[in-house]
C-alpha cells in the first residue's frame, strides 16, 4: 500500500470505498465519473453492494465485470445468504469467482420486513454458514484451478446490531465469523468514535485478532444523516443533528458534515485503525474531501497486471 499517512501512524493506512450498482442509465454515467475520480487515489479495493435475497445480482455482477475489466481496481464483491439455499449461493460464489473476483464480504442481509416466521427450507441463516460455504467452493475449485486464495470480509458491530441481545454476543458472533475462516471486518456506520475503540478492545480480549476496518460515511446532509439511522438502526448523534438541522444552506451543511466524518475517522486511526472504509453513496466529491483533509490522498499507480489476480484484499492491513 502506498499510503500519505499522517504523521501519527507508523503503518500504511488501507483505503476502500463502497459503492452501489446503478439502477439505471444516468445514474450509471454518474457512477462511471465516480469510479474514475476514485479510481485516481489508489485505493486498497472497492465493494460493491448486493441486494438482500440477491434482488439486484445482475447488475451487481455487471459492474464486479466491468471493474475487473475496464478499471485497475480491486473489486471486494459483497454476498448476501437470506434467503438463498447453499446450492443457490454456491453458484452464486462460482460465478463471481469466474469473473475473477477474489475478495467477497460475507453477509448474512437484512431480513425483509414481510419474512415469513418459518425460513425457506434449505436457506442459509447467518454470514458464518456463508463463510464456511465460500471456503468449500474454493476448496473444491482450487484442486481444479490454481486460483489465489479468496479473502473474506465480514460486517462488525461498534453500536450494537439492531437483532442482538448485547454488544458482548456481536463480539461472540465476530470471533464465530473468524474462527469460520474470516480474513477481515469492516463496521456498520457509527457517529461516536468511542463506539469503534470500544468493539476493537472487547474484540481483541475475546481472541478477535483480525483487522476491523471503521465504515465511515460522509454526513453532509440532515435527510442523509436521518435516513441512515433508519435504515442501520444506529441512533445518529444528537450534537451532530442539531448542527445540521441549524445549517442555513447545503455548502454549510456539507461542511459540517464532512468536519464530523474527519473527526470521527481521524480518531478511529488514532486509536489505531488499520484503515478506513468510506460509504460513498456512488458521489466522490465528499468522500475524497474527506481523505484530503485526512491527508490520506494516495497518487494514482497503474495496476494491469492485478486483474484477476490473488488479492490481498484487508489482509494488508495490520
Ligand atoms: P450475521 O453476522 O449473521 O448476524 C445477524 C444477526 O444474527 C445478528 O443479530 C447476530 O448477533 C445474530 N447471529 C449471528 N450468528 C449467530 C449464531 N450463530 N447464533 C445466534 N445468533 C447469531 N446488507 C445487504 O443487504 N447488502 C449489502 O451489500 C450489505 N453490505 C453491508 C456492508 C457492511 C460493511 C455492513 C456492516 C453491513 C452491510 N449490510 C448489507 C447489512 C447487513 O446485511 C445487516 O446488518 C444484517 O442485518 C446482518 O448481517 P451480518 O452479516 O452481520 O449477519
């Protein structure tokens, strides 16, 4: 990793961005300016998101193809188990392994609001079971191919997730997540940087040695902020809302926003963050804002001949 680090880190920071497949022309355009704009920083990798019960798998896997073939990026293609049967998924994996995906965040998916109380027979139930089924089909594939070895991500918890009973059962479920051969995690948002330090310590007690990422998002604007803490069930800070919702114009607003998204992030790295994954919203300007004023700005590096290739997806980071 060619990282600008501030001067406080003695390590390279790794650098992600996520984004979201276009669900239509203009936006793919936009997405298009977005990608080549984040593409100049260098980073580590970029994720792609994947609709629960695999609502949008094509146009997901059209823009994991695309990036392989048209970009010098490293796609991490995010996967989805509710839902879907083990047979369903495997095909699923193999898939994204043909294009040449080598980094996949396992995630189990929201459940969808009108899931009926009994799961469909067969489906998988939680990201570990995902887990393990991706190591099996690489298993199986690699005494076929002489393909690198998938790196494995997985969703952690600084705020608690919204279905479980305590914050030391997310950290229990992490390690599961990690004992079933995950190679990384990357949080759920969080708007107090004190939530972070708090998960990676009770993490590293209870055997946790894998890198935990901090998900930041850019929180330029009061409907994004509200709207995010709808969706992830994390409770937005009061301070930060406030000062929002007394901006008189969206300039103010951003600027707000993004001077909250450093602080958080610059305290996430100072409390030894092996980097930062940023929810981009498919919108660069803010989230190369926010980098910039981390001084985490990378110079573009050609990269041809890591298309396809054995990635070192998150385990670069400490
Ligand atoms: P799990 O780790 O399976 O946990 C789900 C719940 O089950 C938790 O409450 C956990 O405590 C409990 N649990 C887990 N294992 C066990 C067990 N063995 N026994 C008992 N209880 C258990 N969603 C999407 O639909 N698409 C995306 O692209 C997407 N990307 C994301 C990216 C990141 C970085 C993050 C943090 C989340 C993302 N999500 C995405 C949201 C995610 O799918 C939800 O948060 C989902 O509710 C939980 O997923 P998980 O992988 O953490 O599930």
């Amino acid at each position: 990793i060619q990282a600008s680090a501030p001067s406080t880190h003695s390590a390279p920071i790794a650098l992600s961005y996520e984004l979201f497949p276009p669900r239509n022309e203009s936006a793919s355009a936009s997405l298009w300016d977005t990608i080549r704009e984040l593409e100049c920083t260098n980073p580590d990798y970029v994720s792609v998101t994947y609709g629960a019960n695999g609502s949008n798998r094509d146009t997901a896997v059209e823009l994991l193809n695309r990036l392989l073939t048209e970009t010098s990026l490293r796609p991490l293609a995010h996967l989805t188990c509710v839902g879907n049967t083990a047979d369903e998924l495997a095909e699923i994996i193999s898939e994204l392994l043909d294009h040449g995906v080598r980094g996949i965040l396992a995630l189990r998916g929201d459940l969808p609001q009108d899931a009926p109380s009994q799961p469909r027979a067969g489906s998988l139930s939680y990201a570990q079971d995902l887990i393990e089924l991706i190591r099996r089909v690489e298993q199986r594939r690699s005494a076929l191919l002489c393909a690198g070895k998938v790196a494995i991500g997985v969703a952690a918890y600084p705020a608690q997730h919204p279905e479980s009973p305590s914050i030391e059962h997310d950290v229990e479920v992490l390690l599961a997540k990690q004992r079933s051969g995950a190679d990384f995690a990357i949080t759920q948002v969080f708007f107090h940087a004190d939530q972070y330090k708090d998960l990676v310590s009770r993490a590293r007690r209870a055997g946790v040695s894998i890198p935990i990422i901090p998900g930041v998002m850019p929180l330029t604007s009061l409907r994004r902020v509200q709207r995010l803490g709808d969706l992830t069930g994390v409770a937005p800070s009061t301070k930060l809302l406030d000062a929002l919702g007394r901006a008189d114009d969206a300039a103010e607003s951003r600027r707000i926003g993004v001077g909250a998204t450093v602080d958080l992030a610059r305290a996430a790295l100072d409390a030894g963050a092996p980097g930062i994954h940023l929810y981009t919203f498919n919108e660069h300007a803010a989230a190369l804002e926010v980098l910039d004023k981390l001084q985490l700005l990378r110079p573009a590096r050609p990269q041809p001949g890591l298309r396809g290739a054995s990635s070192t997806i998150g385990t670069t980071a400490r």
